[in-house]
C-alpha cells in the first residue's frame, strides 16, 4: 500500500521532471544550449574576420555533414543567407546591403548568388575561387536550370532571397566541407560627429548550429568600442573572441573613431553613443542573466515544494506494533483502496471490492441460476442489511440496477459493447465524489498558503523584469526578455498547478485519520502473512470473506487472493469474487477509462545552411 510519504514522492517526481523540463528548455531558448549537436548538417568551425577599415568580412565556414543515426542524408548545396539585401558588385541600391565579391568552394562544387530580387547567377572561376560579374564567365541564369544543376526540386528555391554558396554536381552524404565567403558590408551607419556608429547581425535567428565560432576585428585604431551578444559582453578589436555552441543570433555593435570609406551615414544623428550603446548591453547582460536565473530558480520550484512539505506539511504516522486482526471499522473497502493507491482513487479494485462487501452485508446477492447480481428485497435483508449506506456503495447498487436493467448479466462479457452514457456518467461521477471525500482527510497548513503567494510574487517579479529589459534593450534583445517573460508566465503556471493539487499532496492528515491509516498498514500485513503461515484456527464465515475482500481492495494480487481464500476454507467465494471481477469489474474499468479520455533586428542577420 502507499504510504502518504511514497505517493507525495511520486506525485512530485512527476512534477519535477515537467518543470524541469519547462527550465530546460527555457534555458534553451535564452541561452542557446546545444541540443542540435548531433543533427544531420551543422556547422562544426565558423571563422569571422571583419575589417573596419573597408567594411570587408571574410567567413570560413566548415560545414559537417554527417547524416542521421549513422545514415546518410544528401546534401546538395552549401550556403550562407542574409536578412539585408544581398547583391553583385557595383550594384546601384540606394539603401544599406551586402556585396558579394568571392566564394571558394569545395572540390566538385561551383558557386552561385540569388540576389535580393530572387534572381540567380552562376559564379565561374578557377581552382575552385568563383567571382561574380564583370567576370565574365558568370552568367545569370534560371532558377529552373539551378535547381536541375542541383540535383533538387525547384520549388525548394522558389522563395528564396539574399543566398550566396556552392552547389555540388553530385550530392554529398557525410564528411567535412569548407567554403569560404568574401563579403562587402554596407550597413547603416549614424553619426554625431565624433562617433559613427553600426549594428551587424552576423547570423540572425534561423541557420545551422555552430559548434565553434570565432570573430576577429581590425585594424583597431579604428574600433572605439565593440559589444557582441551573446555573450552581451564588450570585446576588443584585434584579440580573437573564441565562443562555442552558438545556436542563435549573432549581433556586432560597433563604435567607431572615423567613419568608414565608402559607407554613407543614414538616419538622424545621435547625441552620445558610447553612453548609449555601454547602457544597451549593460541591460543585455542583466537580462541574459536574469533568464539564467530565472531558468534556474525555475528548476528548483519543485525542490521548494518538497522542502515545504517536509518542513510543515509531512506526517511521522506511528506504525503500531505487530500486526492488526480486523480492518479499521471507519474505513470501508472502497476507502482502503483508495489509500493504496497512488492518486487517492477508488478506481475498479475499489468498486468489485464494494460489491463483494455488499454481498457479504447480504445487501446484494448472486443468483447462480441467473448469473447475476442484484439488491435483496427488503423483506429478505437480515439486520446486517440495515446499516447506513454511504455515496459510493449507494453508487455501486446504482450501477448493478442500470447493468441488470440492460439485461448484461445475460451476455458473456466478450459481447457486451460499450456502455450506455447514463452508465459512463455514473462512472465518473462515482470516482470524482470519491476522489473528493479522499481529499478531506487532510487540511491544508500556513506553509502551503504561503509558497502558492511566494510563487506568484516570483512569477510577477520574473515578467517585471522581462518587460523592463524589453522596453530598455529593445529588438536586440528580443530574445531574452521574451524568454524571461516566459519564466514569469511558467512561475505563474507552476502556482496554479500548486493550487490545484489535492489538500493531501501539500496537507497535512487529520490527526483522526492518522490512527486509522497505520491500523490499515498494520492489517494489510497481517493479510500478507495468511499467505504463507495462514490461521491456526480458521475463522467464521463472515469474518473470512472480509479478509478476502479487503486483499481484494487493497490491491493482493489474484494468485495472493486465491492462497488467501484456501487459507481461510472459503474457496467458494474465491469463486463469487473471479464473477464479479470478470463480469462487472471490467465494464466499470472500460466505463472509467473511456469517460476519462472523454530576436533580434539589425543590419546582416541570416547565417550558414544546407539543402
């Protein structure tokens, strides 16, 4: 039987491994854990050398294509995509965008540019170095006659916009393959006449894993300050930056002594923008962080319950010595099952339990002739029959006059199909009343009160800072001020579940019950040992079928119960319990079972991909 400590257990292993889960995942999402690192195509080295001076980015991508579970998966083409537009050299675009100027592609692969408009153009060159125009061996061409160079369905880049990589004449299954892009940035810049000031996404929200990324920038007599997120920390120019696991945007904040050759100034000029940008990234990290902390305390909320309850909600029930002849009077079968098992539910055993006690109280009887069971007539009840009926064997009558009255008792339990709906419905609302009346044995502490208003305050004070950090640090920090909102919303989640649990879970047992619960511990194993020493003098009839149909409610198994009935002489029974089982436990089962069923914004973005 479980005990009140076992069942709390279990409830809240359940419900640890689910937050758990819910703080995992929110991890995930504020701080990019690598839960990708065993996909099919990633990015196993990303190298970024960005020179201020000309705006010139060199990206050497290595690419892992290594298939799914040992198997491998075609790839046919190796690219890299930007949110801003992306064009061919000396395009005239009167608005911030990128210029291709080189592509070194693997061996058996040529390189090929979609520009902003959709239009597609296939790079020639040698030694595996491919130039856009004026080269003259590049030529515009279809999407059609790229994507049958490609090996792949046209309709796989329809829509595609701002693509620049290499395409291979047969497709690759597994190995490492590296490309190299040459890129010319023309991003926005501001200015107040001291500072220039940009923001380059290097990879925005959707591209491959990056196992490992590096950045450098130069010359730095020319970087007044740099910022990077993630990590939402200030870097300097010229010194390597080394991050691994990256999954999410890449975002480069840049102030600048000169503005740069080439790159015009857009948009109003600002007033101080080294205070500003140190401000926007001081709230970067303290929103990354609090989405740390978040996640964290997240996990932990189960930790907290447990502590509570140990602390102000846990029963020390006294087990009394030896062993219990008779089940506790104020405890019935239904009851017993229910405390056995482990969501304080009758369920089945409970209710063939119940009918076997009804016919033992001469209250229901068994007609052999007939094959079935129904409520003895009033002038034929012993005085055994006259005691009080609760709701639930009230219920149990209810259901074997609904079950006679659909004549069920005359098919074999093979044929009897699914039962009426006023019968499901009984059903559940037999368990739910049950379930109820269970709940009432335990009454809720000052403990209990006090952690659901801990949780919500926590849960508030989490999406406060969320919005704060939202409103502060703006679309750069989309991301992880979502994510802390998040956390909030998952506190406040938590809170509600907590309020929802039943008394007994954060509770503490009435002390009347307490006895009661340890005699029912006490009496089960007493009924345990029948099955090996079994009694030195077999008692009455009456008493030996209350033994039997108490194992039954709490939970013997059938091989326990048929020693049980051997023991105490009263195989026939034995009999009466595998009909009730057979016959009626299992529609009540199938009438239970089917009532219970009834980021960020800025210049660049994009990143590394594969097809």
């Amino acid at each position: 039987m479980f005990s009140i400590e076992s069942r709390a257990i279990a409830y809240y292993t359940v419900v640890f491994v689910l937050v758990a889960l819910f703080g995992f995942a929110t991890l995930y999402f504020s701080s990019g854990l690598p839960l990708w690192s065993t996909s099919e195509r990633f990015v196993d080295n990303y190298v970024a050398i960005l020179d201020v001076l000309n705006m010139t980015l060199i990206e050497k991508v290595t690419y892992n294509i290594q298939g799914f579970m040992g198997h491998g998966i075609e790839t046919h083409m190796l690219y890299r995509d930007w949110d801003s537009p992306l064009t061919l050299p000396n395009t005239m675009l009167d608005k911030p965008h990128i210029e291709l100027v080189k592509i070194i592609c693997p061996a058996d692969s040529f390189g090929y540019i979609i520009d902003y408009q959709g239009n597609p153009t296939l790079l020639e060159g040698s030694s595996n170095t491919f130039l856009p125009p004026p080269n003259p061996e590049a030529h515009t061409i279809s999407k059609e006659n790229l994507a049958e160079m490609a090996g792949i369905n046209v309709a796989d880049i329809e829509g595609v916009h701002n693509e620049a990589g290499c395409t291979f004449k047969t497709p690759v299954s597994k190995g490492l393959f590296t490309v190299v892009y040459v890129f010319r940035l023309l991003p926005p810049i501001t200015t107040d006449g001291t500072y220039s000031y940009t923001s380059i996404n290097l990879a925005g929200n959707d591209h491959l894993y990056y196992k490992n990324y590096t950045l450098i920038l130069k010359p730095s007599n020319l970087v007044e300050k740099a910022y990077l997120t993630p990590p939402a920390k200030e870097i300097k120019a010229g010194e390597p930056i080394s991050l691994e696991n990256q999954l999410y945007a890449i975002r480069l904040d840049l102030l600048l002594n000169n503005q740069p050759p080439g790159v015009k100034s857009t948009g109003d000029p600002a007033k101080t923008y080294s205070e500003s940008v140190s401000k926007l990234y001081t709230a970067k990290q303290a929103g990354r962080y609090t989405s740390l902390g978040g996640a964290s305390l997240l996990a932990l909320i189960p930790v907290i319950v447990v502590l509570a309850w140990y602390i102000a909600g846990r029963d020390k029930i006294e087990r009394p010595p030896g062993m219990v002849l008779e089940p506790p009077k104020q405890i019935k079968p239904w009851q017993a099952a229910a405390l056995s098992s482990i969501n304080l539910t009758p369920g089945p055993r409970g209710f063939v339990a119940t009918v076997l006690d009804l016919i033992r109280r001469n209250i229901l009887e068994y007609d052999p002739e007939t094959n079935r069971v129904r409520p003895v007539p009033p002038d034929e009840k012993m005085d055994s029959g006259k005691e009080k009926l609760d709701f639930y064997e009230k219920g149990a009558i209810r259901f074997i006059e609904m079950y006679d009255e659909q004549g069920l008792f005359k098919k074999k339990p093979s044929r009897i199909g699914r039962l009426p709906l006023e019968m499901r419905q009984l059903v559940r609302d037999l368990e739910k009343l049950a379930r109820e009346e269970m709940d009432k044995l335990a009454q809720k502490t000052g403990a209990y009160k006090k952690l659901i208003i801990l949780t919500i305050l926590a849960g508030l004070a989490v999406i406060a800072v969320g919005v704060y950090t939202r409103i502060n640090a703006g679309a750069p920090l989309m991301t992880t001020s979502m994510a802390t909102i998040i956390i909030g919303i998952l506190f406040l989640v938590d809170t509600f579940i907590l309020y929802l649990m039943p008394t007994w879970i954060l509770g503490r047992l009435k002390p009347e019950y307490r006895e009661q619960l340890a005699k029912l511990e006490a009496y089960k194993r007493f009924l345990g040992n029948l099955t090996s020493s079994g009694p030195n003098i077999l008692p009455p009839p009456q008493l030996a079928t209350m033994h039997l149909t108490y194992a039954v409610a709490l939970g013997f198994s059938k091989k326990k119960i048929k020693l049980i009935a051997q023991t105490l002489g009263i195989v026939s029974f034995l009999y009466l319990y595998n009909y009730v089982h057979r016959y009626i436990g299992r529609r009540y089962w199938a009438a239970r079972s089917r009532g219970s069923r009834s980021g960020g914004g800025g210049f660049g973005g994009g990143g590394a991909g594969a097809r």
